[in-house]
C-alpha cells in the first residue's frame, strides 16, 4: 500500500505557521494558568473520573483443618491419595476397570482426585474388596 501526499511550499508554510502559533498559545496558557479565549475549541471538558479506592488486599484464609490432639497423629492425605491410586492402578491392571468405575460412581465421583479426604480410607477398602 502506497500513500502520496503533496503539498505545496505555500501550505506547508501555513501550517508550519498555524502550529507555531498553538505552542506559543499553549505555552502562555501554561505560564499564566488562566484560560484563554483565541478561537480555540472550547467545548466542554470531560471531569475526570474519581480514582477508585484500592481493593483491599485479601487475607489468608484460617486454616480450617484442626490440629491432631495430644498423642493423635496428623494424617498425611497426600501420601494416602497416592497410595490409592497406585492400589486402583494395580486393580485397573488386573482386569476390573468396570468395577472400580462403578465403585468411583456410587461415591459420586468420575476421578480419584475428587475424593474427598474423609473417605479416602472407606474407599480404599471399598477398593481393595474387588
């Protein structure tokens, strides 16, 4: 795409003169901080939107899991979901894919992951009775 512009020394002299003149106005404006009236557009100026406050920044939620009482030991969850899901890969193995589907959907799940942690034990041995 070519685009030609000609122009005459004549116009560029106007314009070249007219933009002269703006800065010199824009520049007295500023130095005066007073408007000034020289046939420039004085249509009404946009206010300037009100700066919204900051969001507040969100805290961390309190964990909602409870300490292990005195003597109790903590349950590693992540350690006993890959437990499983090694043992589900060994019952898959063995030929029972469709029952270990079944299993996941009468807990109401597609996927192990979406096992919630509580019954992680209950489906473990729900599993390993297949």
């Amino acid at each position: 795409m070519t685009i030609t512009i000609n122009l005459t020394d004549q116009e560029v002299a106007q314009a070249s003169k007219a933009l002269t003149e703006l800065i010199q106005t824009c520049a007295e404006a500023a130095q005066t901080d007073a408007p000034r009236n020289n046939n420039i557009n004085n249509a009404p100026k946009a206010k300037a939107k009100p700066k919204a406050e900051p969001a507040p920044t969100p805290q961390p939620a309190p964990p909602t899991e409870t300490a292990p009482e005195p003597g109790e030991a903590a349950i590693d969850y992540t350690k006993l979901r890959d437990t499983l899901k090694a043992e589900c890969a060994a019952i898959a193995r063995d030929g029972k894919t469709k029952a270990l589907k079944a299993l996941l959907a009468d807990y109401g799940i597609e996927k192990l992951s979406e096992l919630p942690d509580d019954k992680i034990a209950e489906f473990r041995a729900a599993a390993k009775e297949l």
